[in-house]
C-alpha cells in the first residue's frame, strides 16, 4: 500500500505542477498583452520570453508563441526575428492546455493559403484526433521552406508574418478571413505584391449605350434576327429590332450592379510560362462582399444568364437574336478591360467571333459557356503556379548547387553516407564585388584560376547540412567553408565539400551554400532579413537514402561512385576526380570505385566474387538500348576478406559523345547471391565545353 501512495502522490504531485506552470504562463500571455496595449513592448517581450526560456521549460502557452512573432515582426524588431523563430517552433511542438489546443486550430486556418486544402485537411485530422504530430509537421513545414537552415533565423517564417501585418492594415473592405481582412490577404500572404494591379468601377456608360449596342448587334445579331441581310441604317429603322434593343437595354441596367473590381497581376510566378498569373477581386454579386472572384463573368448575376425565369417572352426575342443580357454584359465588360492585359483583350475578341460566326437562329448556353471556359483559363495559370513564393529570397542571387549521396557500410557494418555539396559562387561573388566597386579589402585581383576566397579574405563560402529527427529537431548540423576558384568554365571547378553522415534512416535533410562579405564597409544588394553579411545563397531539402543491408549473410554492394584520372585535383576520400554530375571527358579512363560487403568465405578461408559490367547507348528520349552493347566483360576477383574495396580502370577511349548506362553484377561464388548496381554518364567534349564558356 506504501508504494502504491507514493506512486499516487508523485502522479498527483506531476499533475499539479503542470497545471500550476499552465496557470502561470496563462498569466504571462495575460500580463504581456497588457503591456504592449500600455506601450510597454520590449517588457511584453521580456515576460514572454521568460515564460519559454527560464528555466527547464517543457510545456508551453503555444499563444504566447503567436503573439510574440506577430508582434516583432507587425513592429519590425529585427533584433527579435531569431528569438521568434525559436519561440514559433516551440509553440507549435511544445503546447500544453486547451487555449493551446485553440491556438494551433487557428493557426492551421492562418496556414490554409500556403498548405492548400490537402495538408489542411490532414492537420485538422490530426489535430481533431489530439496527435502531437500535428505540431511537428507543422513546425516541419516551415523547416523545408527556410532559405538559411543552417542559422536559427527562419527568414521566409518572418516574411509570412510581414505578410500578415501588411495585410492587416492594407485590405480592410471587410473582415470575412481569419485575419480580419477581405480576400485580397489571402493571396497577398502567398506572393506578397503583385507586379501590376488595375482598379475601378465596371460602368454601362450611360450616354453610350444604345449606340454601342447598336455597334454590337445590327451587323449580325439584327439580321439573322430579322433572316434577310440589310444594312445598319435600314436595321436601325425596324421597329421589332427597335423594340428588342430597347428591351435589351433596359434588362442590362436591371442586371447590372456596378461593381467595383480590384485584378493582380503576377509576372513570371509560372515556370517557362511568359502569362501572368490573375487574381481578380470585386464586388460580389450574390453577398455584395468585396471578394475573391474566379473570372470577369461573376460580377454578372446568374438570372442574366436565364432570363427566361422573369421575363419569358423577352426571353424567347432575345434568344431568336441569339442574345442575352449576358452575353451583352460580358462583351462590355471585357471591353472595358481590353487594354489592361492580353488575356481580356482576347477573350474579347473570341466572344465577338462567337457571335458573328454563329449561324442558326437558336444558340441558348453560348454566354455560360464562355463564362465557364474563362473561369477554367484564369485556374489553368492558378493551379501551374507553386503554392507561395518569398520575395526576399529573389532579392538576393541564388547560387547554383548540387547534392549527390553515396551510401556505404563501415567496417563495423553499420550504414553511413558520403555526401557531396558542390556549388558556384562566381557569379554573386562578381554581383557584390562590382556593386561595392571592387572596394572589398584584400590585396587581391579577379585572375583566372585563383582562389578567390584566398586572394579576398573577407570573403567566406560556407556549405552546410543538417538532418533533423522524427520530431524535427536537429541532430546533425556540420559546416564546411571550400575554396571558389575564378572559372570561365563554372563547371570546372565548383566549390565541394565532403559530409559523411550516419544512415540509419531516411532522414529528413537539408544542404544549403551562402556566400558571405565580412566587409563593415559593403553593402548588400537588397534590404532584406538575411544577415547584412549574406551575398548569395540557395539551399535543397531531401532525404537520405535507403540504407544498406547489415545483415552479414546478405551480399550487399555499396552504391557505385565513376570518375576519371586527375592527379591535380582528386576527390576525397578518393584517388581520382569523382564526377558527381556523371560527366566523363571524351577520351579519358572511367574509373569505377565499388565496395562489397558480406562475402561468405570458401573452405580455404578466400572469397571470390564475379564482377561483370555492360554499357549500353542511350538515346535522346533517354531509352536504353539494351539490344546494342557497347562494352561487356566478366571479371573474378579471389581474396581474403569479406569486405573487398576496389577502383577498377574501364577503357573507354572507343566511346563517342554521348549518354551511356554502365550495369554491374556482381556474384558471390560461394553463396551464389547476386547484386546489381546501375548508373548513368554522359561522355562529353570537353574542347567544346571550355570554347563555349568563353
């Protein structure tokens, strides 16, 4: 009975704790919102901080969190943006308590623009059935989008929040999103301005609008109405086309609402594609709510499309003369925005074609048609586009980089990967250095071949990688700073480094490249909340591969890593240049690194193992043809380990220009288990390489 008390009062004991640290840090959020309505900030800032770092913190208000990145960034505290992003991630991974609970749903809403529908879908899942994982993924999120994961600072984070702010006190016709805004944030917090906006009233333009429906009509409409050809003076005598104009006339003022519009236009946001992606805004007709609207069309009421519902036997004159309101309303419409953007210029002209081409005197459904495939044009750029983009991040150059994994097993058997980052800074290193008037202290001058980190000490490339866990959190974060070496050819010899990381899963990764200027006197290109030191940057989310098989009675064969003879400038840990993009200059030796693992050893205590390599052509659609080999040999190989380690010289003078597929089998003798590797290279010209980067 005594150990069952003291388990009872412990489990007691822990719960009143929680609850006491809850009831507290509800106090804190209290205290600290009181103190920014008074002006008191950095105090608000300070208590809220307290209430996540002091001490040994675990649980934690998620609203503080909130509150706290809302208001650094609504006031612009830059010197807070790095403690706000510590403290968002901990709001989302680390709440505790129902305002918590309802913090994080409001949250997942505030989110819903950049996630879509599917991942808010599968939060609100998470979230309804109380999963911890709903957080984490959430913190996940915003892990995969940060520009710098190597600096606690989440940049594009902040600029979410910027976004939010901005809205908040820009688009305010009403209050129907969860930021107390109209519809225009919805899109503002995805891509932030638009490159060109256009605004205004669509109008009837009253002194105008017989004759223009005149100018519209007479030509085709009167005629087929009336079935003989006549021209416009003797059609505008008519009586019973007199009478339908007028009619006609008097349906547009009753169907049209005057509604004001709002249309943002965003240049090169779909990859390849020269259009712009539309957002139109404007005056809703069913909710007279400034809205987001799917096309020019909606401002149109959908009785205008059925007029047969009020007036039937206006109805039947209009849809003899192949009219509707409509139809009249969107060809005035979209005359009206004919010189704003291409796109409403040409749905102008495809509904005048329409409507003169048509021939026979009944074409009910031409006007809903048409609005229809407006709608699906203006979605067709929507859905190409990606789901946000960051302005910062173009503010600053973007380096060109790669990642290239290799997996391995050490002698203990346990899998591990080599991973190579190689980049080029050249071109931002230029961009700064002449935006700065080659003022960049050092003694050193822009020579071919030169290192220019060397020559110009201020200057730093810092290549790193990190692996996160499960729950997100780093468990691995490594630097590395390589040499950047002046090149008319990039490819010739970009900035690598060399990471060699536990395998243990498919961990999520990241590997990013910043180009730094250590220089007080410079400046950078743009303002943004990267580092003031920050020149150029880029960096790639993935996953480590696969591991390797452990098991010692499984054959197993480390990933194949080719290269070619380059005493000057070898790859380590190897002793030739590993070509990491597959590229082999025309002319030289392919060397092939392989390892093989779990070899069962034959009664003398030797193993032996089959290695025998195909090349195969592949064409321009990047089809191997199997029936044509280019190379093909079988090799045995006696030893006496379990473990061979090998760099095998394939001769491949004989191969042209070209892309090829290297096969190697490889066969355990003893145990009769086989393991195929595969992987493709390009044999180039190198002549021509370097003549064309000049």
């Amino acid at each position: 009975m005594g150990l069952k008390t003291n388990i009872l009062l412990t489990v007691i004991l822990l719960f009143l704790s929680a609850s006491a640290g809850r009831a507290q840090q509800n106090n804190t959020y209290e205290r600290g919102l009181e103190e920014v309505r008074n002006g008191n900030v950095t105090r608000a800032l300070e208590l809220w901080y307290g209430a996540y770092f002091d001490g040994d913190v675990i649980v934690v208000d998620s609203r503080i969190g909130f509150e706290f990145i809302r208001v650094v960034t609504e006031m612009e505290l830059r010197s807070w943006y790095e403690t706000a992003t510590s403290m968002y991630y901990k709001a989302l991974k680390n709440g505790s308590g129902n305002e918590s609970r309802a913090a994080i749903r409001q949250e997942i809403e505030r989110l819903r623009p950049l996630t879509g529908d599917g991942v808010h879908r599968q939060w609100l899942e998470w979230w309804g059935e109380r999963r911890a994982s709903v957080g984490i993924d959430m913190a996940g999120f915003w892990i995969q989008l940060d520009p710098t994961p190597a600096e606690i600072l989440n940049e594009r984070l902040i600029e979410h929040w910027e976004r939010i702010a901005d809205a908040r006190r820009q688009f305010s016709k009403n209050r129907s999103t969860i930021f107390g805004t109209d519809d225009r944030s919805l899109i503002y917090i995805r891509y932030g301005q638009p490159d060109r906006r256009n605004s205004g009233i669509l109008t009837l333009q009253t002194l105008n609008i017989m004759p223009w429906l005149q100018r519209q009509l007479l030509p085709a409409g009167a005629e087929r109405m009336r079935g003989e050809d006549s021209d416009t003076e003797t059609a505008q005598q008519d009586p019973q086309t007199a009478e339908v104009l007028q009619r006609l006339e008097r349906a547009m003022y009753d169907f049209h609402r005057y509604p004001e519009y709002e249309i943002w236009f965003y240049e090169n946001l779909i990859p390849g594609n020269p259009e712009p992606v539309i957002f139109l805004f404007g005056t809703d007709v069913r909710t007279d709510q400034f809205r987001l609207q799917t096309s020019l069309d909606d401002f149109i009421p959908e009785r205008a499309f059925h007029p047969d519902r009020d007036r039937p036997q206006e109805a039947l004159e209009f849809v003899r003369a192949g009219i509707t309101p409509a139809i009249m309303l969107q060809l005035l419409y979209y005359e009206q925005l004919s010189a704003v953007d291409p796109f409403f210029r040409e749905r102008l002209n495809e509904l005048r074609e329409r409507i003169l081409e048509q021939r026979q005197d009944v074409f009910a459904g031409m006007d809903l048609d048409f609005k229809s495939e407006s709608r699906q044009l203006v979605n067709s750029r929507t859905i190409q586009a990606p789901r946000q983009r960051s302005v910062y991040e173009g503010l600053l150059p973007k380096i060109p980089m790669q990642v290239h994994q290799y997996r391995f097993l050490d002698d203990e058997g346990k899998p591990y990967v080599l991973t190579y980052v190689e980049s080029n800074s050249t071109e931002a290193f230029l961009i700064d250095f002449h935006r700065n008037n080659g003022r960049v202290n050092g003694s050193g001058q822009l020579i071919q071949g030169t290192d220019l980190l060397s020559e110009f000490p201020l200057y730093e490339v810092r290549h790193s990688v990190q692996v996160y866990d499960a729950f997100w959190n780093l468990a691995y974060s490594g630097d590395e700073f390589p040499q950047l070496v002046l090149e008319h050819n990039p490819d010739e010899h970009p900035s690598s480094a060399l990471f060699r990381l536990p395998n243990r899963n498919r961990s999520f990764q990241s590997a990013s490249v910043q180009l730094m200027n250590f220089d007080p006197g410079s400046e950078s290109v743009q303002q943004t909340p990267f580092p003031s030191s920050v020149r150029g940057w880029n960096r790639l989310q993935f996953r480590q591969p696969q591991p390797l098989v452990s098991h010692s009675d499984t054959l197993e064969v480390a990933d194949l890593v080719l290269g070619y003879p380059d005493s000057r400038n070898p790859t380590q840990p190897f002793s030739f240049r590993v070509a990491n993009d597959q590229m082999i200059p025309l002319g030289e030796t392919l060397l092939l690194h392989f390892q093989v693992y779990h070899l069962t050893p034959m009664e003398n205590g030797f193993t032996q193992f089959e290695l025998t390599y195909r090349i195969y052509p592949v064409d321009d659609a990047g089809n191997v043809n199997r029936e044509q080999t280019e190379f093909i040999l079988t090799l045995n190989f006696i030893n006496e380990e379990v473990i061979v380690v090998e760099d095998l010289e394939i001769q491949t003078a004989d191969l042209g220009v070209g892309l090829y597929e290297l096969v190697v089998l490889f066969t355990d003798t003893e145990s009769g288990q086989s393991r195929e590797r595969l992987i493709r290279f390009e044999v180039t010209d190198d002549s021509l390489r370097r003549t064309a980067s000049r």
